[in-house]
DNA sequence: GCTTTCATGTGACATATATCACAAAGCTAT
DNA sequence: ATAGCTTTGTGATATATGTCACATGAAAGC
C-alpha cells in the first residue's frame, strides 16, 4: 500500500479534512504489517502513535487481578487509539493486541496534535476523532447502566457481528461484563 | 452577577482560552436564575444552550420504562450539557433538571460552534470540553465494567462527596446501576 | 494420525441483587 | 401540632449470576 492510497483511504474516513492538514499527517504515516498476539500499546506505557486498521482486528483490554478485561473489539477501517494516549500524554490504561496478522496505516500522535495547535483543520479533525470516541463511549455506558446482560449480548451480535467471527466467547464475555458460563448460557437459549 | 465576573469565572475553568474567543462566547452569555425542579434540557428535544453552574446542582437521567434513571449529578463551577447538544445537533436523550434552586451562565451552543469553524482557540476550547467529558465517561464505564456495587458506591462519596449530601438515595441508586434497596443495605453494613 | 491444548458447554451450588411488602423517620403545608 | 407525603430502612423470598468442576469438541503441533 503506498501513500496515494493512503491518502485516499484517510479522507475517505475523514471527509472534512483540509489538504495542508491531511499531507502533514501522511508525512508521519506508515504502513505495518503485524503478527497475531502483538501489543499495538501496552497498558502502562505512553505511545507515540495511533493506527487505522486496514486489514484484521484488535482487542483491547485492561488487567484486573492478571485478568483481561475487554473495552473493545476493532476490524477493518476503524481507529485505533487510547483516549490517555491521543489527548492526553498519559501512559495508557489499557492494552491493545491483534486479534490475527493484521495491516496497519501508523500516524504519529504528535504530528497530529503539533498541527492541530496552529492549523484549523487539524483541530477540527482531533475534534472529530474525540467526539466519534465520546459518542462510542456514552452509547456503551447507556447499555451497561441500562440493560441486562443478555440485552447486551443481542445489542452487540445486532451492532458489530463480526465480533462473534472474530472474537473468543471469553473475550465477549468479559467485554460484557459477565461470567463466561453465564455468556454460554445465555448463548444457548435460542 | 455581571459580564466581568461571568468573564472571569470562564476563564478560570477555561485557562487556555484566547480573548478573541472569549468575547465571542461571552456576547452570547446570560446570567439565569431557575428554581428548583426546572427541566434545563429535557429528553427527545433539541438545545440551544449549554451552562456553567454558579450555584445549586443538577441531576441527568434517561428514562427507561417512565422511570429515572440518573447518569450524573453537576455542582458549582461544573459545566453542564449533553454531548448529543454539543458535538452533534441531535435531540439529547437525556434530561437535566435542577436539584434545587440554582443559578447558571447560559451559552449559546451554536455561537461556540460557528466560531470553532474559523477560529482556532474556539476549536481547541471545544476540543477540551469534549475531551473533559470523554475522559469523564471513560471513568464511569470503567467503574461499571470492573468493579462491585460496593466498590462503585466508596468509589463515588470518595470522589465525589457532595453527592450524598444532595442527592436523594433513590436518584444514587439508579446512578450506580442498583436498586434502592441494595444500596440502602450497602450502607448500613459500616 | 495421535496427543495435547484450548475454547466452549453444562450441572451443582453459593452468592448477590431484585422485588415486594411494610415500618419508621423526616418534611411540608395548613 | 397534625395530617399527609416522601424518603429511607429492613425482612422474606425469588431470580440472576458467579464459581467450581468436569465433559465435549475443535484446533495445533509433533
């Protein structure tokens, strides 16, 4: 994948983008290739860049007693990123590992951030980035306050059914915030 | 109160913002007095305002099933708005109302948003406020995900104590994703 | 092809929480 | 002060979910 389809790939996804703004931040972009089980950003640790995923998926994950926890799944196209990591400069709470060998554009959180101090358009595109973050994270708190856990689990299989190809039951269960048997329970009721 | 007092206070809570930007805000300013009760934004309607609260305290609850359920409660110097006002247009899906009678600064969303379009200290203002709010849901999520009802009630009158003192159990309760009940015997064990 | 390992399903039981019913205490208005 | 309303506490019971143990089946490595 070389730059030019870079570039039209990230404006496809951020139609707003101002070109000055767009070459400043393909002058930071990559492409990398990565194995199943590698860990994009370590919980703990600050992180110089964000990713687009162009091919395969990531899980994200804390650690509550060794044990991991899931915040989320990401497949083709998506963002990839820390909230601590892309608006603050604060080490990441969480950590983000490949699901499969997965395709990556890299962008350096800097560069972004840098331009977005004196360019417009930048601003407006970390402005979007956020807010995209924000709107994920409000609709997800609304189904762990709201619904019970198998509403949850056919909120999830109805919004992101490749979760169920790609992801482990251990992993959607955890993501759901409920016991694996409990999942396989709730599985095999219809 | 008046302009200059208002205009203090803003820049206080928003240190980074340029005075261009601040006038602009401030033109469209107005200090307001509600009582007790008041529905500030109220569900399925769309908002011109948003408010810095200089006095009292207000609750945010969803409604699922003609009952309450609160997502948050804001004190003196807290901003208040949905993100569904402020980052998107849409109808909020959430109400405020006022937990006793309080006094506000009321801005005009869209006066904010028009000037972040061509002004870059208004972009970065909005980018904090959103940024403010996302990391904010990240915390809660994250107290919903991992941790017991236990936990996430010491986790609140820790953080935040003011909650007890003007809250009503019933409203806590539902913020916290337990019944009155539960909550009312979490109590009592210390 | 066989063995090992890992993911998933399921039963038994313990625990946490919800629900319903009612009592007690605190506020509010007259 | 009194009556009525609201908030909070608590007991009894039902339900949901977690935990532990083990079985089954699929995938991976040799």
């Amino acid at each position: 994948m070389n730059k030019t389809e870079i570039k039209e790939l990230v404006k496809s996804i951020f139609p707003h983008i101002e070109n000055v703004a767009l070459q400043h931040i393909l002058s930071s972009a990559n492409y990398i290739e990565l194995a199943k089980g590698t860990e994009l950003i370590r919980a703990g640790e600050r992180h110089r860049y964000f990713y687009l995923i162009l091919r395969g998926s990531v899980k994200t994950y804390y650690l509550k007693e060794s044990k991991q926890i899931c915040s989320w799944f990401a497949f083709e196209n998506h963002i990839v990123a820390t909230l601590t990591t892309i608006a603050g400069d604060k080490p990441s709470s969480e950590t983000i590992e490949l699901l499969e060998d997965s395709a990556f554009v890299q962008f350096e959180t800097k560069s972004i951030k840098n331009l977005a101090e004196s360019n417009l358009s930048a601003s407006h595109f970390m402005t979007e980035l956020i807010t995209e973050h924000a709107t994920f994270l409000e609709e997800r708190l609304y189904l762990l306050q709201f619904m019970s856990s198998k509403e949850r689990y056919y909120a999830l299989i109805e919004r992101a059914p490749e979760v169920l190809q790609k992801v482990s039951l251990t992993d959607i269960a955890s993501f759901l915030g409920i016991s694996r048997e409990t999942l396989s329970r709730i599985r095999s009721l219809k």
